[in-house]
C-alpha cells in the first residue's frame, strides 16, 4: 500500500504482528473525528504487508489516510516495529497506539487541540479499560482545566508521571529527537520505560485535559506479550537498564527519589507478588530480585517512607535488613553486615504471601506516622484516588 503524499498533523504509529488482532477496528477508531489531521501508519511485524492490508479492507475515502509498512525482526517486542513508524514520521506530533486498543471518537482532534493551545510537547492520553477511568496518571487536582492559560504543565513527581510507562497521547516529534529517545529494542517488556522516565523527566512541557476523548485499553488479546510470567531477572530488565545506563544519577534528587519508589513498589514488590509459590521462581530469581532492591534502595534510601508496613516488611525479606532500616529507628546498617537470611524461593513466597494477606491499615500506614503526609504514601495515592480531577 503506497504512503498518502500529504503532511499530516499526527502520524499514529500501529503495530501488529498478527493478523487475528483487530487492527481494522483501531485504525477506524483513529479517523473517526480526526477530520483527516492524522495518517495511520500500520506497521506489519513479521507479517505480510498484503495480509495486513486485506485484514484493514479499507474504502476508498480511508486509503489516503492510512499506509502499511512491513518490518521484520522476529522480536516478540513493539519496540522494533514502532521505532520503524517513527522513523517514517513526518507530521509534528507524533502517537503509538496497540491494535487491540481504540480510541475515543475525536480523541487526535481533541489532544491537537489541547497541544496547540498549550504548545505541548507532550499531551497525555485519558486511558480507559473496560469501561473505568483509569486514574494514571494521578495528577493534581485543577492541573487539567480546559484553556491555554487555566493550568501548568505536569510534573514528574507532583503529578506522579513516572507511574505512567506507556506514552500514549501526542509526542511532539521534534522533542524526541532532540532528547534522543527511542524505545528501547531487545527487551522482552518494558521497552517503553527508559523513554517515557527520561522524558517525564527531561525540560519538556507536558500537559494532559482528564475530559478529552480516551485511549480505551483493550482486552481482546489473549496473550499481550506483556502479561507472560518470564525469569525475574528477564522481567527487571528495563529497570536494570535504567540503572546500568546512568539514569538515577542524570536525574534531580526529587526525581530520583520518585522513580525509585516506583520501580520498588511496581516492578520489584510487583514481581515478589506474582510469586506466591516457591515453584514459581527460577532458579536465579531470588538473588535477580534482591540485587534489584538493593540498587535502587541505595539510590534513593528515603524511598523507605513512603512505603507502606507491607511492603516495608516484604522488603526487609527481599532487599535484607542490612540494606533497609534497623528495627525502632531510621539508621541504615553499614554495608557488609547481617542481611537478614539468604534469598530463597520458599523465604520470597513466604514474604509476598505475608504481604498479600495482610491487613488493610498495615497496607495503607507507613511505619512512621508523620510519612503518611509523604506526596508518594500509599495513603495519599489512595486519597488523590478518590478526589475528583
């Protein structure tokens, strides 16, 4: 299928590597409102083009809008096929977008909007999933007023950004290039979370209107690649990535602090959960998943208080207690002393079963009573959860 000729405003990049998916019902969910401001680029991943192009079965009024790359790198990764959409880019916003996933009738109409009364780098998509509002990120309440002067832009701790992996809404495309990121290919998941963190994080003005037009997440897939239980160490790869390439260290302390508490609280706790079973683990798993608390406990130590009696105790089983806090008060032990038992899959299980059962006030109060004031507390997160945006 040739590219349309024309420039678009939004080139909207679609990934498929099968061609079951519903890829024609994502791509007409994009033109429905977008007032022919947006070209759909379907990316054939280790397909056919002609395959693909048969499933779109497009009419004459929607070919000019839509066009079919193939790509193939036999990768079961998005990475590869949306960094070569990108590459083929030439509108000034660009978007990524799942082919089991819709948008919103409007939706490109409504977030152009918004980025050009903003001059937005970056406008971030309301997602909804079966039918809920799904509140990611939690951003301050006010902060998405409609008008170019009725808010300030989000920030990547006050408006918990980091929390968001996926950057689905508008990309401005010169911004990602002068920020040099891609996503992040040779990942089995999470090659979305170098490029969104460093551009949460960067000098980019990102803005998002609550009441747009969703991204509405589907559920069709049966196997998204994503939801695979995998080695934990292959799991923690983009997290271990975003150490081995520097990142804490190129970030404000603010920052830092936010994303380690993150990374600890959905990527290591989130792995120590899914593995309730002493026969769930890998071999190696254990030491990967202690090595991974650890790093990003030295990285930001008063991650800590913002955790939860919870996820403190399973953390002490994980990380040990030479590299969380001494019983009844803030001091660290000294590197090299007790670490509180070896990393075992019985021990691991044992803990995030602890931590499944536990009860409800040990889930939201953090240790130390005054921390439940803390911006990232669990309890606060619960708080925001409820306050209308």
């Amino acid at each position: 299928m040739h590219a349309s000729t024309f420039v678009p405003a939004v080139d909207l990049i679609i990934a498929v590597h099968d061609a079951r998916r519903p890829v024609a019902r994502a791509v007409r969910s994009v033109l429905d409102g977008s007032e022919g401001l947006v070209r759909v680029t379907v990316v054939a991943h280790d397909l056919g083009i002609a395959t693909v192009e048969d499933a779109l079965a497009l009419t004459p009024d929607e070919r000019p809008h839509v066009r079919v790359l193939g790509y193939s790198d036999h990768v079961r990764s998005p990475a590869g096929p949306f960094n070569h959409g990108l590459a083929h880019a030439r509108a000034e916003y660009v978007a990524v977008m799942g082919s089991d996933d819709t948008l919103e009738p409007g939706a490109v109409r409504a977030w152009l909007d918004v980025a050009r009364e903003r001059g937005s780098d970056v406008v971030l998509a309301p997602l909804r999933q079966g039918g809920q509002v799904l509140r990611n990120p939690l951003v301050r309440r006010g902060t998405g007023r409609p008008g170019p002067r009725a808010t300030t832009p989000l920030d990547a701790v006050s408006d918990r950004l980091l929390y968001r992996s996926a950057p689905l809404g508008l990309l401005r495309r010169s911004t990602l290039a002068r920020l040099g990121l891609t996503f992040t290919e040779g990942l089995a998941t999470g090659e979305d979370l170098e490029l969104s963190a460093r551009l949460w994080c960067s000098d980019a003005r990102i803005d998002m209107l609550p009441s747009a037009p969703a991204y509405v997440v589907g559920a069709d897939a049966a196997d998204r690649v994503t939801g695979a239980r995998r080695p934990v160490a292959d799991e923690l790869a983009a997290v271990t990535r975003l150490r081995t390439v520097g990142l804490p260290g190129e970030l404000r302390p603010s920052q830092r602090r936010a994303l380690a508490i993150k990374v600890l609280r959905v990527h290591v706790l989130g792995a120590l959960g899914r593995r309730q079973s002493a026969d769930a683990w890998d071999d190696d798993g254990p030491a990967a998943l202690r090595a991974e608390a650890r790093a990003w406990l030295e990285a930001a130590p008063t991650a800590l208080h913002a955790l939860a009696r919870a996820d403190l105790a399973a953390l002490r089983v994980v990380a040990g207690r030479a590299w969380v806090a001494r019983t009844g008060d803030d001091e660290r032990l000294p590197v090299g002393s007790d670490d509180g038992g070896p990393a075992t899959a019985g021990g691991f299980a044992a803990a995030a079963v602890a931590r499944a059962r536990a009860g409800r006030l040990t889930t939201l109060v953090p240790r130390d009573l005054p921390d439940l004031l803390d911006p990232e507390s669990t309890a606060t997160r619960y708080v925001r959860y409820r306050l209308p945006w």
